[in-house]
C-alpha cells in the first residue's frame, strides 16, 4: 500500500494525523481545503499555512501517489485517458469524457482485477493490487483540476460525475471504495461535494457487498453487469456467477433499489452470436420485470473488441430488436453511447500496458 495522504482520512482521523504532528487541529481544515476546494496539492501555493508547517504537512499528508505516464485522447479531445503510474510502479488506467452537458470520470479501484471475465481485457491479466483510497481520489482531484482548468475542449468547466466502471472490481476492495465515496460526495472541505446520485459503483454481482452497501443508507447509483439472464451462460461470462447466481444478484439489486428509491442499472454488454438473441433479451426483460419491476434501467453496450478476443459487438438490427424486446416486457432500455474505442479507453478496454 501507499504511504498515508490525507484524502485516505476522515475530518477526525485528519485532525488526529495534524496533532500528533505537532500542528494545530484547525491546520487539518486548511489543509482539506487546498486539497478537495482549491484542487491543490502544490505547498508554495498554501500561503495561509506557515512555510515551515506547510512543508512537513504536505510532506507527511499529501505525498505524490499517482504520476501521469500518458495521456491519450480522441473524439476531438473530448475523451481522454490518463495511465497513471503509483508510488510502487503499479499501473492503472482513468477515463474523462466531457460530454455538452456534464464531464464523467471513470475511474479503477484496483489495478488488475480478479474477476476473470472472458470478454474484459482488465480481467485477462488479474489483479495486480487494490488501490488505496486516496488513490481512488487522487483520479477524481485530477479530473476536476482538468476540468477546471480548461484542459479539456469547451473551456472550463465543472467535473459532474464519477464512474466506478474503470479496472477492477469495486465491491472487492469495499472500504476504501466505500472510503472514496464519502471524501468524492461529502461537503467541502472534508470532500469535493459532488452528489452522491451523480457517483455510479458498477459491480459484477458481489451479493454481500451489495447488501452491505445497502445497509450503508447512500444514495450512489448501482449498476450491475449481468450480461446474459440465465445462469449456464453467466458462469461463463461472469464467472463470480458461480457463487453467486442471477437471481440473488437481482434480488440483492432489488433491495438496493427499495432502500434508495433509485433505479439499478442493468448493464449487458451484447456479444455476437453469444448473449443477443431474442429469447434472452425476453428472458431478460421477464426477469428483470419480476424481480426488480420499474427499478431495473437497461444499458446496453455492444462489445468493444479487446486484443486477442474472437468476439465482437452484435450488429446493428440485433441491437435494435434486443431493445425492442426488453422494452416490451415493461423494463427501460437502451443501447449506451461507447466513447474512446479507437484509444482503448471504452468499457472493458483498459489494460494499462506501460
Ligand atoms: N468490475 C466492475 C467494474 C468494471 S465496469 C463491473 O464489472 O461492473 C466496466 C463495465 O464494462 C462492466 O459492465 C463490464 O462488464 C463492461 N465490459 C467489460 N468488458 C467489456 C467489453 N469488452 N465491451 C463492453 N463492455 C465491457
């Protein structure tokens, strides 16, 4: 793990850190002002701390944890990624798209990840390690300093969303996501203040921790990767589906849905020839209807093709009577806009290949 930064600590556990630095505790808001308000990590800008405190606070809570390796962009600039490289060497990948009405982050919360899913070109390598927190945040600071500052197209603007859709699996490394959460959505200046309704945790189906988040009383959009609504083929494609099967996934959805009054997204990437023939997008509409009612939104995202994989995206007429009859069945569907393809920045294309 990386050496301790502020943005791992709650407002208490900064306060603590501070004193028994020998500063002040009102040092610790100044100092969670610059980070989460201000965006700044840089001590010369800290004027309103003296030089000799402001040196050993930052030093000691606000070391370097992620440098830029590269950043990679298209769709006229609008989306670009960054590959990040951590104190320790490890690599990791963060997506920001800047759409004319808001900038979404995708971000990882482990680099690698253990899910093994056929079609992911994160799971063909496995996990490499669990982020931190604060390494969690650092990909969220740097994105809203970009947006900031007018380093995307458009000119400045605001960071609106944060996507837990990048490498790894998020409920695999649940407090310090559950961590990240609180310092991306609590109030400046103990976090940056972005609605809990506009950050996403997408999961493949981890049922205890979706239970256990649902006991946290948040209001952060789920969204769970199904991919095909019958078991014998999920094994396959999600193969956590052998511990955990689609109708406790979905049933552990609903619980989230009934304790936030939120919708789930469903999200299915539509495979050629291997999940997008009629009877499953009625399966998958029967089933989302029965358990989940008016709670479940479907996302459709037609496979992005990942190196070395023999399959690729559902054809156009497929996708469209896929949506047709998911709708049907009474379940909101809809077929979502991949951005940065050409850059494998797209979802399930992340590798972080140095
Ligand atoms: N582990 C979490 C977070 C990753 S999110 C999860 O699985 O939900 C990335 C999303 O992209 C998931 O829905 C994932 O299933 C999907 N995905 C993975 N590989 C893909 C690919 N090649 N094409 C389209 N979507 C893909």
């Amino acid at each position: 793990m990386p050496p301790r930064h502020l943005a791992d600590l709650s407002a208490e556990e900064l306060r603590a850190a501070v004193t028994e630095l020998g500063e002040k505790p009102f040092r610790a808001r100044q100092l969670a002002h610059h980070y989460f308000a201000r965006l700044n990590t840089d001590a010369e800008a800290m004027t309103d701390l003296p030089a000799s405190s402001r040196d050993k606070l930052v030093g000691q809570l606000m070391p370097p944890l992620l440098t830029p390796v590269r950043y990679t962009d298209t769709d006229g600039g609008t989306t670009r990624k960054t590959l990040w490289r951590a104190h320790d060497g490890t690599l990791l990948e963060s997506v920001l798209m800047r759409y004319p009405d808001r900038a979404t982050v995708c971000i990882s919360s482990q680099a690698g990840c253990g899910m093994a899913c056929p079609f992911c070109a994160t799971g063909q390598g496995g996990l490499k390690r669990n982020l931190s927190t604060a390494e969690i945040v650092e990909q969220v600071r740097a994105a809203a300093a970009a947006m900031r500052d007018g380093d995307m197209p458009g000119g400045p603007g605001r960071l609106s969303n944060v996507v837990f859709m990048g490498m790894g699996e998020p409920l695999a490394n649940y407090k310090r996501v559950l961590n990240a959460v609180h310092r991306i959505c609590d109030p400046q200046p103990n976090g940056f203040g972005l609605s809990q309704r506009s950050v996403t945790v997408s999961t493949v189906g981890v049922v205890p921790a979706i239970r256990r988040m649902t006991a946290e009383g948040l209001q952060v959009t789920l969204a769970v990767s199904l991919h095909t609504p019958d078991d014998e083929l999920r094994d396959t494609l999600v193969p956590v589906n052998n511990r955990w099967k689609v109708a406790e996934v979905l049933e552990a959805a609903r619980g989230y849905a009934d304790q936030t009054g939120r919708r789930v997204s469903i999200e299915y990437a539509l495979i050629r020839d291997v999940n997008d023939q009629p009877w499953r997008a009625d399966l998958l509409g029967k089933l989302l209807h029965e358990h989940l009612g008016q709670f479940a939104h479907v996302n459709l995202i037609p496979l992005n093709p990942t190196p070395g994989s023999k399959w690729d995206a559902s054809p156009k007429p497929v996708q469209r009577e896929f949506v047709r009859r998911v709708r049907a069945a009474g379940v909101p569907c809809t077929v979502r806009d991949t951005r940065g393809q050409e850059i494998a920045a797209a979802c399930g294309q992340l590798a972080a290949e140095g």
